[in-house]
C-alpha cells in the first residue's frame, strides 16, 4: 500500500490547533518586531498625536525603545484651546502589557526628569460624555515605583510656584488601594508629603500619612482656608479584620478644623467627625445656614446610618447594609430632617424660619425618586408670608432624559399678601394638587393636571 505519510502526526483537531499556535506566535513575533523598530514607534506616535480627549492634544518627541517591554520619550506636551498646560521631558516607561489579559496595567517603574504643570487645563466635554456609566476597560492599576525629580507647579495650577521630588508606588483597584508616596521639596520652604497606606479590603484604612504645608503652599492652595496658618494633615489606621481603628487631623494654625475617628468590630462600624465649616472658603456659605460646627456620626451594622447635628440643622439618613459589597445599599434611603434657625434664599429675597423633611430616596439606574413630604414655618417673602406650607410630594428625576415629574399636594395657612385680591378670592389657606413634568434643559413645565383650592 502506498500513500503520503503526515507531517503532522496525530487527529486532525490537534494539527490544527498546532497550526493555530504556529500563527499566533508568528503574528506576535511580527507585532514584537514592530514595536521595537522606528516603522511602529512612529505610528503609535502618530495615532497619540492624533488624539483629542476632552479637548486636550498631545504632542511626543524622541519615542525610544520596545514600546511593549521598555521605553522613553523626550518631550511630552499637552495643550487645550489656550495653549500648552503640561509638559513632561525624559520620560521612561518599563512595562508588561500580558496584564492587560486580566484588565490590569502594570507599569514596573515611570520616571520623568522634569514634570511641569502651567497651569489649571481647560476640558471639554466630548461627544460621548454623556456615558457616565462607562466604568473603562481597566479595573486594576498598578505602577511599581513612579519617581518625578522635578515637578514644578507654576502659580497658576497651585498657588504659588511648588518645586519638588516625587516618588513611590501605587496599586489601586475600583474598591482597594495601595500608596506609597513622598512628596520632598526642594526649595527651603515648602510642602512635605510622606506615608503609607491601605485602603478597602478586610480592614478599611491600614497605615499612616503625614503632610505639611505652609500657608501659601499647595496644600493651603488645594483646601482653600479662610484663616493664615501652617497647613498639617495626620492620616493613620490598622487592627485585623475584627478589631480595626482608623483617625484623621486637620490642622490650621493651632486649631484642629477636621477630626475623625473610626472604628470596628465584629463586623459592625462606627465614625464620627467634626468639621469647622468656617474654615474652608468652599464651606462658609453653608456655615451660615447650619452653623460653624458640625458633627457627623455614622453607625453601621445591618444598617447604614448616618446623623447629621449642628446649630442649624439636624438630619439622618438610613440606607441597607450591602454585607457582601461592604457598602450601604444607596438604591433606598430614608431621609429625615429639620431645619432649625432661620433659612434665607437671597436671590428670591425669602426667608424660611423653620422646617423640616421626611421621606424615602431610591435610584434605579438613571432615575432617581423622591416620596415624602416637607413642612416650611414661618415663610416671608418680598409679596406675601405664610405661616406654614405642607408639601406631600413624589417626585422623579430621569438624568437620561433630564425631566422632572412632580406629584404634589400642596398644601398653605395664614397667607398674608400684599393686596387684598389673592386672600380675598382665594383665602388665607389656599391648595394645590398638581402634576406635571419639568423639562430641565428647556425649563418648560407640561402640566398635566392641577386643581387650586380656596379655602377661608
């Protein structure tokens, strides 16, 4: 008998798997090669040149090396509408792109001789802003050591001008994180930035931080205070996964504006912070409604809650206890609130004495609904007061579409107005049921039904 012999001993499906491994290699080889030779480094260029993301451009000179194990770039510049903003020189990259298998970027070790940064960039939204859903392709990064031996930040990005050396690693995930970081400057005064930590996981905060500033340094910049003083931020935690303690101290000055204290036990938490809301300027208006001071107190075991106090306000909110994500449950909230000092709305000229609010928050995907009620005492404004207003009310926000549908019974007593007309027709307790929807981008109203109500 005579016939061909096979080259390939064995079944069929396993020639052809071979042969498929055969071209796999061949194409990766391929690819390899050129991703070390100047044809590849000057497409990849080309195609990050030709990139606009939120209105920014990129430029790249002097791209060296295997652009999938390690390589460097000269100069690296970033421009918006305004002009350059960011520009980094000798930059070098060492890294594996086998973790992009798993979702991860894995960057061995960044340097930069200089990074410098002119001043804040102006972004633009582009055309897909919109999917703010869109949580990316990545899930985990991680760079093994970063180290920047200059990085200037010039007065208009951060303050005054800040020139200093970067360093450390980083490893963070959607949920946990890992930062090891020293920020040292090199002018004799200057921010000091140094610590380690872990976030997420068994045990929420694992480490400490330190950071000091002066008062016109970056970090005073970054938290704008109202008041002159040294900038010091204490950051630490640790315990095992049934017995942990975490803690965090603002200082200005002498004066401690932000203390938090955490802790944790058999699987139960508690936290409490203190704010001065009068000393941030980002604050201060809102210290005038509620007061300078305000403690917030959170207690979770199976449920979540969280207590809001101060002189001008006090508040809870109650959301489900998630025990297998570790994080409250924010599709359904309880709400409840009282307002307890006067509330002025200075661009309608009203002022609302006291008040208070109650109902349930739930989100399902892009909507978000409202179903309770709200009471406003003593209301003044520039052509009537009221002694009280009830609001009974659901409502329903679809950030997709951008509307607003209300349901409401509203509901008034002792209405004073300026001129006789409105009491005389319609009484000093007058109703309203009504329904409509609220286009938020045209800020037209379609009402759908509605009824007023007179009543003596």
């Amino acid at each position: 008998m005579s016939g061909r012999r096979r080259l390939l001993p064995g079944p069929r499906w396993f020639r052809w798997v071979l042969c498929a491994v055969l071209i796999l290699a061949c194409l990766g080889l391929a690819i390899r090669l050129l991703a070390m030779s100047s044809l590849g480094r000057s497409l990849v260029e080309a195609r990050i040149e030709a990139l606009s993301i939120s209105g920014q451009s990129i430029e790249i000179d002097d791209l060296e090396g295997d652009l999938l194990g390690r390589f460097s770039i000269g100069a690296l510049r970033v421009s918006d509408v305004e002009g350059e903003w960011l520009a980094a020189e000798r930059v070098s990259v060492t890294w594996s792109p086998i973790g992009l298998l798993g979702r991860t970027l894995n960057v061995n070790a960044l340097e930069m001789r200089e990074l410098r940064a002119r001043r804040r960039p102006i972004l633009r939204e582009t055309s897909d802003g919109a999917a703010g859903n869109n949580e990316g392709f990545l899930r985990t990064y991680i760079v093994e050591r970063f180290e920047i031996e200059t990085l200037r930040l010039d007065e208009g990005m951060a303050g005054p001008n800040v020139l200093a050396t970067l360093e450390g690693r980083v490893n963070t995930t959607i949920e946990t994180g890992f930062l090891d970081v020293s920020l040292t400057p090199r002018t004799p005064s200057g921010d000091v930035v140094d610590g380690t930590l872990n976030w997420g996981g068994d045990i929420p905060l694992d480490g400490a931080l330190i950071a000091r500033g002066p008062e016109n340094g970056l970090l005073a910049n970054l938290i704008s205070p109202t008041r002159p003083g040294e900038i010091i931020l204490n950051v630490s935690g640790g315990g095992t996964p049934g017995d942990w303690s975490a803690d965090a101290q603002l200082e200005i000055g002498v004066e401690t504006v932000i203390a938090l204290e955490a802790t944790g036990s058999g699987g139960a938490a508690q936290a409490t912070a203190r704010v001065d809301l009068s000393a941030f300027n980002a604050t201060l208006p809102a210290a005038t409604h509620t007061g300078s001071d305000i403690t917030l107190r959170l207690d979770q075991s199976d449920h979540a809650q969280l207590e809001i106090v101060s002189d001008g306000i006090d508040a809870t909110l109650n959301a489900p206890w998630n025990k297998q994500r570790a994080r409250p449950d924010l599709t359904s909230i309880r709400v409840d609130a009282t307002l307890k000092r006067p509330f002025s709305i200075e661009t309608q000229g009203a002022k609302i004495g006291a008040g208070n609010l109650s109902g349930l928050v739930s989100v399902d995907g892009n909507t978000i609904s409202f179903d309770g009620a709200a009471t406003l005492d003593d209301i003044r404004g520039p052509w009537a007061t009221a002694q009280q207003i009830k609001l009974p009310s659901q409502l329903r926000l679809d950030r997709e579409r951008n509307t607003l549908d209300v349901v409401a019974d509203v509901e008034t007593l002792g209405i004073v107005a300026d001129g006789d007309a409105v009491t005389t027709y319609l009484g000093q307790s007058p109703s309203l049921s009504i329904d409509a929807q609220i286009d938020l981008s045209t800020r037209r109203a379609n009402i759908r039904d509605a009824v007023l109500s007179a009543r003596a």
